[in-house]
C-alpha cells in the first residue's frame, strides 16, 4: 500500500501545473466522499427553507433609544478589548 509520505514525495516530483491538478482532483474525490446519497440529510444537519419573501427575515428587536452608532462603538470597544487582553 502506499503511504501519505510516498504520495506526497511523487507530488513534489510534478510540475507545478500537474501538481495544481492533482489537488484539484483529490478535492473534487474528498467532495464526492461527503456528499449524501440522494435527498438523505447527516444526522445533525438541518436544511432551511428557502427564504422566498425577505419581510420574513425582518426583526423588530434593536432598542428605539440606541442608534446604529451606539452599536459600531460597543463592537470597537470590544475588539480593542479582545486585542488588550490576548497575550
């Protein structure tokens, strides 16, 4: 059998546009592997409906006494807050 290493090392040996693809090949098989037979949905996926009318996705939730600005402000105070606190 031919290990991972043995691949690696004859893909190293291809020029690079033969190299381009083979990658492309490998994704297009690993893409074939996943996709589920038929309709056949994997367990813990869960397919939306298409949105036909976009008044559905409308929400009426912001607070009337904040404004976009006050939001934008809050999001950059948190990121330079992240950014302060990763090491």
């Amino acid at each position: 059998m031919t290990t991972v290493e043995e691949v690696r090392e004859a893909a190293r040996r291809l020029p690079p546009v033969e190299q381009f693809q083979l990658i492309q090949e490998l994704l297009r098989g690993l893409e074939r592997g996943y996709q589920p037979p038929g309709d056949a949905i994997p367990i813990g996926v869960r397919r939306a409906a298409p949105v036909s009318d976009l008044a559905e996705l409308a929400a009426d939730f912001w607070p009337e006494d904040e404004t976009t600005d006050d939001i934008n402000d809050f999001v950059a105070r948190q990121r330079a807050d992240d950014q302060l606190s990763d090491p």
